[in-house]
C-alpha cells in the first residue's frame, strides 16, 4: 500500500499513470477515490498522484491535527518524496484552496494550478449544510439520509434526471471502505471553518486554470470569480451544466479544460 510516514500522520496516496506529474486534491468529506470517474480521461498523459488529506481516507490516524496548512505541507512533502522536484498541482472545492496554497508555498516547484470549482470565499450557506449533515448522520440510520441530503448540493440537474443515479451513488457510498467516519468528518469541518488562506490571489505567480460549475450550489461561480482576479496570469471557463462534483458531472469537459491548459504550460 503506498504510504509516506510524516510526523504526525502516514499519508495514503495513490499513483497512476505515465508523463509529467499531476498531483490532485480532493475536496471536503473526499479522498483519492474521488477523482475514480476522471483519472482514466487523463492517466495517459500524466503521472497522476493523488494523497488522502489529513481525516480522509487510508491515512491515519484520522484525529491528527488537521489545519488546512498541514494537508498543504503534506502533499508538498509526497511530491518531494517521490522525486518530483517540479509538478502540477490542481484541486477541487478545499482540495483547489490547497492547490493555491501550494503554488504559493513552493512557487519554484509548482508549473501551474488548475482550481475546480471552489472559491476564496466564505459561504455562511455552506458552513450551515454541513453541519446539518453531520446532524443527520449522528441520528439514528442516518448514514443513508445525510448521503441523500448531500447529493442535491453536489449535482447538476441531469444527474436527478435518471433516479438509478441517486440509488448507484448511494450504494457505491456506503459500500465504500474507507469512507470518512462522522468524527472524522466533524475533525474536517473543524479545520475548514478555522482556514484561514495564506495565498494571496496576486501572488500566484504561476498559470492557474480556474473552472466554475454552473449549477454550484456550495460555490456560486457569481460569488467565487471575484475572489480569483488579482491572479496575474488567470485562465477561466465555466462548465453551465455541471453541479459542484465538477468532474463527476462533467469529466470528460473537465478533462478537456486540464489537459489543454497543462499542455500550453509545460513544466
């Protein structure tokens, strides 16, 4: 199983792929898995490394300190380990708020910074829907209703058009083995809610690819693009038939986007 020993956690990550290396952030209450329906779009073109955050997945132990500047550090640390002394670095929801702390913590190792669907912003909204959730797992037999609760805030319009879709994400769902624990959750949400970022929009020196989903619920391209403008050298584009779960509702657009963007910056 392939695993970095750090101080504080062993980090899980996975690695696929051949050609310039690509790490990939997964958003909150996410790990590697979730990146399962776009990796095949893209593993032919690039060495795809994708780690558990802190509280997620196969890295343990799940109470560690979870700050958001330590997942950062982590996935700089894999890259180092692994060899990649220069890579690119893309992220969705929180998984793209690391990215950006990433290309400003190590500007000389990071080519560019590809952001889905996420924003420098804070989202009263979203903060209340997650603690909802967690609510609703903690009652009684709520692990099938807080993941029915979720799916609306994650989905566009077309995902609901075929019920077999709500029932085969569920049942992949709660099948999964490595899902994040409600307590480990309530450790994530802890950390999101104290994030502070340290990455200022004007100095992000590298390209940076940012894609909003047009039906984003969690964050709504109006509110997010604001927050991305000071980036001197900003390439953007909007996905109008994807919900937040950009590259599950989209991958193969989102696919698209990437690997033009990454292939006008080589590394």
């Amino acid at each position: 199983m392939p695993e970095l020993p750090l101080d504080e956690v062993t980090l899980h990550y996975e690695a696929d792929g051949s050609g310039p290396p690509l790490l990939l952030l997964a958003g909150m209450l996410s790990d590697s898995a979730a990146w399962g329906a776009f990796l095949p779009l893209i593993k032919d073109h690039f060495t795809v490394i994708r780690p558990d955050n802190r509280t997620t997945g196969r890295t343990v132990p799940w109470d560690a300190p979870a700050d958001c500047s330590l997942m950062a550090q982590d996935a700089v640390a894999l890259m180092n380990h692994l060899g990649f002394d220069r890579f690119h670095v893309g992220g969705h929801s929180l998984g793209g708020l690391l990215s950006l702390e990433i290309a400003h913590m190590v500007p000389d190792q990071v080519a560019s910074c590809a952001v889905l669907a996420s924003g420098r912003i804070r989202v009263p909204r979203t903060a209340a829907v997650f603690e909802a959730l967690l609510a609703v797992r903690r009652a009684p037999k709520g692990e099938e209703l807080w993941l029915r609760a979720l799916y609306p805030w994650l989905f566009g319009h077309t995902f609901f058009e075929n019920p077999a879709h709500v029932e085969t994400a569920l049942e992949a769902s709660l099948a999964y083995p490595h899902a994040q624990t409600a307590d480990a959750m309530a450790h994530q949400l802890a950390a999101f809610g104290a994030f502070r970022p340290k990455a200022k929009p004007e100095n992000i020196t590298c390209p940076t690819l940012v894609l909003y989903a047009g039906q984003d619920l969690m964050v709504p391209p109006a509110a997010a693009q604001p927050s991305f403008s000071g980036i001197p050298n900003l390439t953007e584009a909007t996905i109008e038939a994807a919900g937040h779960s950009i590259h599950w509702d989209a991958p193969q657009e989102v696919a698209a986007h990437l690997t033009k963007f990454l292939a006008a910056n080589p590394i």
